[in-house]
C-alpha cells in the first residue's frame, strides 16, 4: 500500500524523468520540490516504491525511473487533467475551424493533435454502422468518365471518378442518377451496399448503353459503401517515433508496423476502457498482446451522430500523460462540437 507521500514522491520521479530523461535522486526531489522532510526520508519512500515494484534503478548507485506499472499509478491518481493555455486552445480552433468534408476534418484533427503533442496522433473514424446514405450525385467528365459523389448523414464523402465501357450521352447522366438515387437514397449503409451488390450480380451483360452503365456505376459504389463500413484511422506524426527512438527500449518496428497496417491499433482503442471523462490511457506491458509493449496509448471520446469514436496519441511510456490527456480531451471536445454544429446545418 503506497502512502499519500509516497504517491507524491512517485508524482515528482515521473514528472521529473519525463522532463529531463534522467534517472531521478532523492536529492534531486528534495531540490525540486517542497516535501519539507529529508533526502534520507525521501530514500525511505523509494526504497518503498522500489518494493512495490513502481520505480527501479536502470543501473547500480544511479537515481531511479518509473516502471510501467509506476506510470499506471501515476495515470490512475491524476487528481485532474489540467486544461490546455489559452494559446493552445487557440491553435486547436484556427486548425479547426472552417468547413471541410469529415476526411478532411478528421486530417486536420490529428495534425494539430501531433503538433500540440509532439507524438502520434490517430483518430477514430466514427461508426458507420447506422449512417444512411443521403445524396448520390454523377458528373459526366468525359463521354466515357463519370465523377461518382456519394454522400452519408454522418458527413461522409466520397468521389470517385469511373471509366465507362462504352460512351454515354449526356442526358443519360441525370437518368442514371435518378435510378441510382431511387435504389439506395435513405437506406443504412448496409442495406444499400447489399442492394448495389445484387443488381451487379444479376446484371444482363447484353443490357443497353444506360443499363451497362448502371451496372458499372454500381460495382464501384458497393466498394466505397464496403468501405464505410469498415474501421478506419487516420494519423499523424509518425516521425515523431523516429526522433523519439531512444526513448525505446527495443525496436520502434512493430510500432511502425502497426501504425501502417491500423487493425492492431483498432483492435486496442476498441478494448480500452474509459474513465467517466471519456479519457483512456494504456501503458507498457499492457500493450503487449497486441505486440506493443513498448508505448503507450491516451485517448478522449469524441461524439457524432450518437456515435462514440476516439481521439488520441501514441509514444513511448515516457510521456507527459497530463498534457497528452488534456490535449486529446481539448480536441475531442472541439471536433464533438463542430461535427455537431456540421450536423446542425445539413
């Protein structure tokens, strides 16, 4: 059982390594900070940290750093998350602010979350699982290119361009698009992705000029509302591992390896559990199931169309959890309220 000192003690050994990447004394926290009692007492609740396997010294007669598990106690006893400064959370509304398509939004998310961070930052695309589709829209490029615009409630956007077969007349596109609108308008993704599939499958090859079309316009709208449907990240700031690499015990190759292929970290943020806030942190060894035992993980819950997603940041074990928490906090309230207000104005 750590004593309120001792947890003190702890908070003083983590913030101080994390600021200065050494191995923190007794001498050092009797220097730095006002406990009011003796280096020897400060050794004392060490040695008791040390026994409850918080702290450890990396080497003989040198200062002491926190373990994973310290770092968790530390997370675990953060009596608050303290807000950003106000030119922080200005930098986050400039960065915001402006109207752009949910892609685009969610881009600029994790930039300005790296750069208030100097980690990864990933974001959760929201789920897609309830989004209806609201808008199909074509736009004839050429006789034989179609621009195909598709379009969700929850902000979604999509265009793809399309080679045609064969040439199709321009009064045909406005036909195309009707057929095409009555199909799938006002259906949930996955009804309407089902029902674009089956009339691919049982397409007439022979069909006539419109109907070929529609055939072909349908194959590529089953792929993007597959897509949708999908769990999706984007991020930012992975050179900031390469610049962070000794902070690293081993390799940062699974990280980056994760970072590219995304279902190792989907399937982590989906099991981390938060706390009342709506914040998660997981630290260290507790990564390791997923082959990242080497970093940590903080995130904030963001809110759209009644659905939950996750904002975070990924790094070494040492990290500024307060600041991190609280950047990615500022941020999820901030894309909460603009995606809400984007709703609003739809």
């Amino acid at each position: 059982m750590v004593s309120e000192r001792g947890l003190q003690v702890l908070r003083a050994i983590v913030q101080d390594y994390v600021a200065t990447h050494e191995p923190v004394g007794s001498r050092s926290i009797v220097e730095r900070h006002a406990f009011g009692v003796s280096a020897a007492t400060i050794r004392n609740d060490m040695a008791l940290l040390e026994d409850e396997e918080l702290i450890v010294a990396p080497h003989t007669s040198s200062g002491r750093v926190p373990t994973d598990k310290g770092y968790r106690v530390f997370v675990d006893h953060l009596a608050e998350v303290r807000p950003l400064s106000p030119a922080q959370r200005s930098a986050i509304s400039s960065f915001l602010g402006g109207t752009g398509d949910l892609d685009d939004v969610l881009a600029r998310t994790v930039r300005v979350l790296s750069q208030l961070t100097g980690q990864v930052a990933v974001v959760q695309y929201p789920s897609f699982a309830n989004a209806h589709v609201t808008h199909v829209e074509l736009v004839s490029l050429a006789p034989q290119r179609l621009l195909i615009i598709l379009v969700t409630d929850t902000g979604r956007v999509s265009q793809r361009i399309t080679p045609l077969a064969v040439p199709l007349e321009e009064e045909d596109v406005p036909v195309l698009r009707g057929r095409l609108a009555a199909l799938i308008t006002g259906l949930a993704v996955g009804v309407a992705a089902e029902r674009v599939e089956a009339l691919r499958v049982t397409a007439d090859p022979a069909a006539p000029v419109i109907d070929a079309a529609l055939v072909q316009v349908a194959h590529v709208l089953a792929e993007e509302l597959e897509e949708f449907r999908q769990d999706r990240l984007v991020m930012a700031g992975a050179a900031n591992l390469a610049r962070r690499e000794t902070d690293f015990r081993g390799s940062i190759y699974p990280l980056l390896e994760a970072i590219e292929e995304q279902v190792t970290l989907i399937r982590l943020m989906s099991e981390m559990v938060a706390d009342s806030q709506g914040l998660a942190a997981s630290i260290g060894r507790e990564n390791e199931p997923w082959g990242l035992g080497e970093a940590s993980i903080v995130t904030s819950e963001y809110e759209t169309s009644g659905s939950m997603a996750r904002v975070g940041v990924l790094g070494p074990t040492r990290m500024d959890y307060p600041s991190n928490l609280a950047a990615a906090r500022a941020v999820a309230r901030y894309l909460s309220r603009l995606l809400d207000e984007d709703e609003t104005s739809r």
